[in-house]
C-alpha cells in the first residue's frame, strides 16, 4: 500500500502501518474497492488517518459527529464504529454514485443505524440545520472551495470543547512552495491562514499523511 503522505517513502509507511491499529477485513476490502476506481481513489483517507479518527473520536467520547465529505464511506465507517450504540453520525455529500458504495459496507460493518447520509450540497444542509452547539466531532474532507463556508457554519453547531478536523490543509507540501500558485493552494493557504488568525478556537496542523488541521473551540 502506498503512502499517500509526501513526508513518508514507502517503507516508512509500511512500518508505520505495521505499529498503528489494523483494519479488518470489510475495511480493507473497502480501501481495496476504492483503489479499483482508479485515479478518484485518491480521494479517499490513508489507513493511518482511518486509525486517527477512530481513536479520536472514542477518546473524546463523541455521541454526535457530523462528516463533511462522505466519498465511499472509509472515514465514516472508521467514526461510527467508534461511537457509542446510541452515537449518530451525519454524512453529507452530493454523489449518489460514491455513496452507494459507502452504504454497502455500513450494513456489512453493523453501522448503519448509527449513520444519517444526506445527499443535498453540504452548504445547504448545514445552514438548515439549528445554530446551536450540538455536535462533538466534525470532520471535513470534501471540495476545498467550500472549506471556509463549512468551517463557519460548523463551529457555531460544535459544543465547547468540541473538535473539528480538515484533511489536506499541507497539499502536498504545496502550501509552502512559493512556485505553487494554483487555485487550490491559494484557497488553502487562505483557509489555514484564516483558522491561525482565528481567535475563537485553538488550532494545530499534525502531520498525518497530507496534513490534518485539529481545531478545538474552547
């Protein structure tokens, strides 16, 4: 399995892999479904990451969590089966397509009565929902245009205490290569400058596989 890291070569992956956690057969047949989509797969979270989520979401002892960016459902998968019998995860995303793989190893895992998919613009959803601080854990891994519109209208429904995260804010290591000037690097720059800037939460970038942003809203 190759890394999806830039700071790590193959065989410090391996063993990185070979010390974390492991998965089991419907996750890995997951993982292995998704790579068979070719180039898309890419999309998709590093084991480590799946790992990541899990122990975090059960360290924090997380009863409502909402993912923003579903694809086929290996981040979810590895969320619900962190939480608690009575846990709920939201998953928002706009493909019928990807999902429907997703849903497919839910129901193999058992998590399905843990997990609310809503198939609507994730903007939109949000919006709908009550500003009040009722989730533990928010999860952001989907078009990163939208990440800044996300990350507002989250942190007002995140309780004190709670934590979100975002997948890719290193981009490759792009976001400190000043020859880099494409449009997604702007945007994430932009967005990471705004989250430092950011006086309502605490932040820190951890460096697991294309970088991670922990937010915590004190």
């Amino acid at each position: 399995m190759s890394p999806k890291s830039f700071l790590l070569d193959e065989q410090l992956h391996a063993y990185l892999i070979a010390h974390t956690t492991g998965i089991d057969d419907i996750a890995h047949q997951l993982m292995e479904e998704t790579a068979a989509l070719g180039g898309i797969s890419g999309m998709q979270i590093a084991p480590e990451q799946g790992a990541f989520l899990s122990l975090l979401t059960a360290g924090v002892g997380a009863r409502r969590v909402v993912e923003v960016g579903t694809f086929t459902g290996f981040s979810a998968l590895c969320i619900a089966r962190a939480l608690p019998a009575d846990g709920r995860l939201l998953c928002l995303d706009v493909s019928a397509e990807w999902s429907a793989i997703a849903q497919r190893y839910w129901q193999a895992a058992g998590v399905t009565d843990r997990i609310e998919l809503v198939l609507a613009p994730a903007a939109e959803t949000l919006r709908a929902l009550p500003a009040e601080p009722s989730f533990d854990l928010a999860f952001i891994d989907a078009d990163k245009q939208g990440y800044l519109t996300y990350y507002e209208e989250l942190l007002p429904r995140i309780r004190p205490g709670g934590l979100i995260l975002v997948d890719n804010t290193l981009w490759s290591g792009k976001v400190v290569d000043e020859s880099s000037d494409d449009d997604t690097v702007k945007i994430i720059r932009a967005f990471n400058d705004h989250v430092a800037a950011d006086s309502r939460v605490e932040s820190t970038i951890l460096p697991i596989s294309d970088g991670i942003t922990m937010i915590r809203k004190p």
